[in-house]
C-alpha cells in the first residue's frame, strides 16, 4: 500500500529558482559591476554554473543560494504572505525614496526652515 501512495505522489522540485529570484541576483551582480566569473569566484563556483542559475537551467542548494545572496550583501527572509505587499512597498520605498509616500504628519520643507518657525513656542 506504501508504494502505492509514492506513486501518485510526485515531488514538487522547482525546475528553476523563480524568475524575480533569479533577476534580483543577476540586478545586484550588474550594480556592482561584476561579471558572473567575478561572483562565481567569490562564492567558490564555474561562471557556467552562475550562468545556468541566473538563467534558471540550475537550482542551486540552499547553502549555495545563501552564499551567493550573502556575497552579493542581501539576505533572504520569510514573510508571512499577508505581510509581503507591505514589505515589498518598503523595499521600493527604499529603493526610490522620490516616490514614497510623504507620512501625513510630514511639515513642508518651508515649514521646517528656523526662520519660519513660530517665536511663541516655550
């Protein structure tokens, strides 16, 4: 009866890390101007096999993705999925602070200026 259940049963093996994965490794290698010869010697890897993960023909191990991450000065982190749109919304936020939202509490540049302040404050 086991071998039964094994059979029907079929692994679920990514057959590549997922494309906006594998362009955020490929983005943070152009940002610093590496080659994928440069990263694979970093982390100990052919530049071939820095191609076929970039291009999502290898999934690399665990402990190989964290290396490359690390190397490349990111990390990975689990999100609860209900927390992923605020933390990707942070991320962009960093990323392109000119297009954050301003809190509502924000004073006008003008307003913050020391002249423009009000003398009767104790």
């Amino acid at each position: 009866m086991k071998s039964d259940i094994t059979k029907r049963i079929k692994p679920l093996r990514p057959k590549g890390l997922p494309a906006e994965l594998r362009e955020h490794i490929k983005e943070a290698r152009l940002k610093r101007g590496w080659s994928q010869r440069k990263l694979g010697a970093d982390v100990g890897l052919p530049q071939p096999h820095i191609s076929a993960i970039e291009s999502g023909e290898i999934v690399p191990r665990f402990d190989t993705l964290l290396d490359i991450v690390r190397v490349l000065d990111l990390d990975l982190l689990l999100v609860p999925r209900s927390l992923v749109p605020a933390v990707q919304s942070l991320i962009r936020a960093q990323k392109e602070p000119e297009s954050a939202e301003r809190p509502l509490y924000a004073a006008d540049d003008e307003e913050l200026a020391p002249e423009n302040r009000h003398r009767d404050e104790f």
